[in-house]
C-alpha cells in the first residue's frame, strides 16, 4: 500500500509524492519547482528515491536540476521528449519498478497535450499529468484532437475505482463548463458542491477517480446524447463521431469564459 501527498507549486500546481506507508521514502512526480519540494521532504524527513516527469513543460520539469544537485536520484521522463536530466526514457510497455515503495506503475503514452505526454499506472493510481483533468482535459498545444481523444478513451478504459492524480487544480473551472455542455447532469451538481466545500477550506479536489470522470467530465462523454448535442449546436453543424464531438468541445472550452 502507498500514501500520495501533495506539495502545491505556482499558482495551481501540483507535485505529488507517492509514499510507502511503512517507509520514508517517496518518488516525487512532475517537480516544476524545486523550493516546496525541497522543504516538504525536510518538513517531513521523506528521503526521495526517484523523479516522475510526464511531458517537457516547465511548470513540470523547472525543479529537476536543484533536486538533483541535493540527491542522486533516478529520473524518468518520456523517451519523445527531450527533457534535460532524464536518466531514464521510458516508452510504452515500460514499467518503472520503486522497490523502496513496493511499487511498479506501467508507462502509458497519452500524446494530446504535448506529442510525447506519459502517464504513471499502477496499485490503483494514475498520474497523468496534463492529459486528464477533473471534470476536463489539457490543452492541445502539439497533439491532434484525435490523439487527444483516443488518450482519453485509454484513461476511461481504467478501472472505475482508479485514483486519478492530475497535475493542477482545475476542478472548478472544469466543473462550470461542464454544467454549460450537460445542465441536466446531477452528478456534476453533486460533485461541484463538494468540491467548493473543499476549496473553501484550502483543501485539493483531488484524487478523483476514473468513475467519477466518467460521469462528470464532458470529454470522457462524449458519446451522450445530450453532450453531443451540445457540441452540435455549438459546431453549428453535425458531427458524426465520438472524436469530432471531443473536438468541437475542446475548441468551446478553449473560449470558454463562464
């Protein structure tokens, strides 16, 4: 069994740290900033034993360097990308084993956000990064909708009970525009009200689970009815597949100011 903390970064970031629950050590994913890093590992006496990156960006990357220069660590990162420090490239059908945690995740490649995007899959976690959001996804700044689309149908393939540990605190914002697609969806209502509970108390909205996305996130349903017929009307045309539905709310989202 593992524990996930997590250290906040920037504005909305964050850096998680997978724990094992009888052991101090921890792996550190998508490090943009070495500085909180830094002082939760001393704050709570955590000795890291490896770094997980999932894409180049530097609100994921920025902190390797200095957390490097204070540990000899092992750093794994997408083998499509290049990511200055990354000692180990990891692909498709890789596993990276954490013996320290009694942990192995399995590497997903998720191009989309960025060509190369990975994510982190195992003991009932997934780490993706930029990939998936609760209640939404990431921008697609060097991916194709299809790629997007089809990374998406990847992650909702996943067991429902899948703790899913995305990368920035977007809940919010993604649970608006999710009423906007599907206003008569009453799980998103009941999820919103318990995430502005949390929030209210400076509280992360995350985990979520992969079954809860499937009921919430508009870019996990796009097979609905009522989704699609959303995307239509705001496409002003008919849109013939799942993925061009995906697309149509992407492009909506990307405007979306509500």
């Amino acid at each position: 069994m593992t524990s996930v903390l997590h250290v906040c970064a920037f504005e909305d970031n964050y850096i998680w740290l997978v724990r094992g629950l009888s052991s101090d050590r921890v792996a550190i994913v998508d490090p943009g900033d070495a500085e909180p890093v830094l002082e939760e590992l001393a704050r709570l006496k955590l000795k890291p034993t490896a770094i997980l990156c999932t894409h180049h960006h530097g609100d994921h990357v920025g902190g390797i360097a200095d957390i490097t220069a204070h540990f000899a660590l092992p750093v794994f990162g997408p083998a499509r990308e290049n990511i200055r420090g990354i000692t180990h490239p990891v692909r498709e059908g890789d596993s990276v084993s954490l013996p320290e945690l009694g942990l192995r995740l399995q590497v997903m490649e998720l191009p989309g956000h960025t060509a190369g995007h990975i994510a982190y899959y195992g003991d009932g976690m997934l780490f993706c990064g930029d990939t998936l959001f609760s209640a939404g996804c990431g921008r697609l700044f060097e991916g194709t909708a299809e790629q997007m689309c089809n990374s998406l149908r990847r992650l909702a393939d996943l067991p429902p009970d899948t703790r899913v540990y995305c990368a920035h605190e977007y809940t919010e914002s993604g649970l608006r525009f999710a009423l906007a697609v599907e206003p008569g969806n009453a799980d998103i209502r009941a999820y919103q009200e318990s995430v502005s509970d949390l929030r209210q108390c400076s509280l992360p909205s995350l985990p979520s689970t992969i079954g809860r996305e499937k009921a919430v996130n508009p870019f996990l349903r796009s097979g609905v009815p009522a989704v699609r017929a959303s995307a239509q009307q705001f496409a002003h045309h008919a849109l013939e597949t799942d993925c061009e539905v995906f697309a149509a709310l992407r492009r909506w989202k990307d405007g979306f100011r509500g």
